[in-house]
C-alpha cells in the first residue's frame, strides 16, 4: 500500500458517483485501499451497500446513499450529508453513467440517429447536468477548504464522436469541456478539475458485447487488452493525489 500514501491521500474523503459496479466501484475500493474515507452514491441501494462492505475492510469511513445525481435537491442534500459525517469533502468522482440497453450481440447504431427526446435528453441529463450538479454541490465545501480533486469520467466515443449514438457522444463531450469550465474558474481555489475519456472497459455495461467486439477493441489497444475498472481507477487516483500540476485536461486512456 505504500504507493498509495505517496500520493497523500490518507486521511482524505471523497464522493464517488454510480459507484455499485464496474469503473465507480473500482474507484471506490482503490481509494478504500488508499485510506480515503468514501461516501458511495448510486441509484440501486444494493450494489452500492456491497460495495460500501468491502470498502470497510480498508478505511474506517465508508457507507452508501441512493442519489439520482440528475435531482438537484437529492444532490445537494447528500453532498451535505456527506460533509456532516466526514467534516470535509476532499475528492469527487463522478463516475455515474447510462449505456444504450440492446441485446447480446446486436449493435443498432443506425437505429440510434432516430431517438425520441426524452431519450436523447436521457444521456445529457446523467453525463452532463449530473457532472454540472455534483461539482456545484461540492465546490461549495471545496472553496471553503482551499482544497479539491475533481476527476469526470467520461468517453473516448466524446473525442471521436464514433462508436455510439449522437447523444451518448455529445453528452460525453459536454462533460469533457464542463470540466474545463470548472478548472478554469475554481483553480484560484486549490480545486484541480480533470477528466478521464476510457475506450472500452469490462464491466456490466459491456455485458451485451460480444467476444469478437472485445476481440477488435483488444487489437486497436496499445495494451493488446480491453482495459478493466481498476486500470481506470488507477488514473483517477492519480488525478486525486494532493500534489498535481494539472488542471483542465483530459485523459485519453488505452
């Protein structure tokens, strides 16, 4: 664990959006690991809880709230919820994401050029106004502090705009240049903003994936491999660190 101290995290707390699985878990347990104290937001009580448990096993600050990060009066109040337990809130991840639902084997991207509204408007909500109403709550404890880590996870589909539809690279890249917006306007404050835009990952939004999908991904990777949760959270750790140099960026992994 020594690394983890290097990077001054012990002692510290965070938020971590769309935590019960995949790359938000990840993050979660690393920063567990690290000795951060984690406050573990979610839409589904269950995963979360779980994933609260097993952060237990490694910091002595760890618990779950169901938030929709989309409801400005459910953010602002957890946020506060969180202060209130920890007395500080040092890190912010947010992590929380929506996938198109489509079956096993089937990529209908044609079929994403003719979406409803409140279908489109779905992906901004969560990627886009769920990254704007987490940072507004927390900044506010942040500025008070002097001090804050933001790390947005975003796409590589919102630097490429393919592989998706409209809508879920759009959204991904308002909340790359969100991001900038709030580094540049919060960083008199000790408030460092970045994000990270993963390729592919294995979680359970990629459940649906085939194996000749993850096989292409695999191949046009640097890696030779389909990144895993922990390969992104190990990026997000290092945007967290106390002492970092770098604001308003966005990293492009795989």
């Amino acid at each position: 664990m020594a690394q983890y101290k290097e990077y001054g995290l012990d002692g510290r707390t965070a938020i971590v959006t769309g935590a019960g699985t995949g790359i938000g878990k990840g993050c979660a347990l690393e920063l567990a690991k690290s000795g951060v104290k984690v406050a573990l937001f979610g839409r589904r009580t269950g995963p979360i809880e779980e994933v609260a448990a097993e952060c237990a096993k490694y910091t002595p600050g760890a618990f779950a709230l169901s938030v929709d990060v989309s409801d400005k009066a459910a953010v602002d109040a957890a946020v506060a919820k969180v202060f209130n337990e920890f007395g500080r809130i040092d890190i912010l991840i947010n992590n929380a994401g929506v996938e198109h639902d489509y079956q096993a084997g089937e990529v209908p991207f044609e079929a994403y050029f003719d979406m409803e509204p409140d279908e489109y408007l779905r992906f901004f909500k969560i990627h886009a106004l769920g990254h704007y109403l987490m940072m507004q709550a927390a900044v506010q404890y942040m500025k008070e502090a002097k001090y804050g880590r933001i790390v947005n996870i975003t796409s590589v589909t919102g630097v490429t705009g393919g592989y998706s539809s409209a809508a879920y690279t759009s959204s991904k890249a308002a909340a790359i240049l969100q991001t900038k917006s709030f580094a540049s306007k919060y960083g008199k404050y000790n408030i460092i903003v970045n994000s990270i835009a993963p390729g592919m990952v294995n979680t359970p939004m990629k459940r649906n994936s085939t194996p000749e999908e993850f096989e292409m991904v695999a191949k046009m990777s640097t890696f030779g491999r389909v990144s895993e949760p922990v390969d992104i959270a190990r990026v997000a750790l290092f945007l967290a660190q106390e002492n970092v140099f770098l604001t308003g960026q966005n990293i492009v992994t795989g």
